[in-house]
C-alpha cells in the first residue's frame, strides 16, 4: 500500500465496527516496548533519545491499557526483518503492484532496527507490560497480563 509506505490512512477514512467484537488484534510498532534511559540509547542510537522519552513519560500508557492480553512474535535475529521486508517488496514487485526499491527498502528498515536493538531484550525478558517473564514459547505471564509468546524462526516457522 502506498508504494510500500504502509497503510495509514485519514481517521475519515478508518473502517467502523459495531460491538460485541471477540477479538481485535492491534500491532503497534512501539507497543510493549519499555524504556531504557537515556544514556543506554545514546549508545545504540542518539535518535532514540527522544522515543524514549516517550515510553518514560507515558506515551503509550492510555493504549496499553486497552489492551488484555499479549501476543509477542519473538524471533533469534531481528536482522531476518530486513530480509522478510525485502522479500515481500520484491515478491509485490513482480506482482506488478507499486512497492520500495531495495535501497529504499534498506533505508526504511535501517530506520528502526536501533529499536530493535535497544527494546526487544527487555521485551523478551520482562515481557509487554514490563513485569514478569517474556519467556519462552508458547505462552505465560508476562507481570500484569496473560502473554502468548510465539517464537518464529528464520524462514518464520513458528518453533
């Protein structure tokens, strides 16, 4: 969608459900993610200085809130991303649908791999909500809400 930028659209144009609803799966790129500080991002990244801030100062407490229980799609190399986005872009491509060059690709991922880098092993170790184990597969607490933790690996089999 949108030449491969995604699939944002204006809140006029955001789809409308009525309850009761079972299930509403929301992936949130930053969702679940906890802060690090400030001088541990410095080193990964000076960029993530000020995200950060934001998951100190409650930028996602409201909407995690919402949330009831965890799914975590947890993987042994957060470097098989930048393959898997590739792949879909050049698999779109020869679809004959607009998507990213692979530089462009490159440029895009390379943007939030330091995330990555600085928040998944909190994620995987305490978990979404930062309270408890992030486990392994399968499954369990993590702190304050039931968790699913689903190991996929490089050709993203789930493990």
């Amino acid at each position: 969608m949108r030449g491969g930028r995604g699939d944002r659209a204006p809140v006029d144009a955001w789809p409308e459900v009525q309850a009761p609803l079972d299930v509403v799966l929301l992936e949130g790129w930053m969702l679940g993610f906890t802060p690090i500080g400030p001088d541990a991002c410095d080193a990964i990244d000076p960029d993530l200085v000020a995200v950060d801030a934001s998951l100190s100062n409650g930028g996602y407490d409201a909407l995690s809130a919402l949330v009831d229980a965890w799914v975590v799609v947890k993987v042994a190399d957060a470097e098989w991303v930048r393959a898997w986005r590739l792949q879909a872009e050049r698999q779109t491509r020869a679809e004959g649908r607009p998507t990213l060059s692979d530089d462009e690709v490159s440029d895009f991922v390379d943007r939030f791999m330091p995330a990555y880098v600085a928040y998944l092993p909190g994620l995987y170790a305490r978990g979404p909500d930062g309270g408890g184990e992030g486990g392994g597969g399968g499954g369990g607490g993590s702190g304050k809400k039931p968790t699913l933790v689903v190991e996929v690996d490089e050709r993203r089999n789930v493990r």
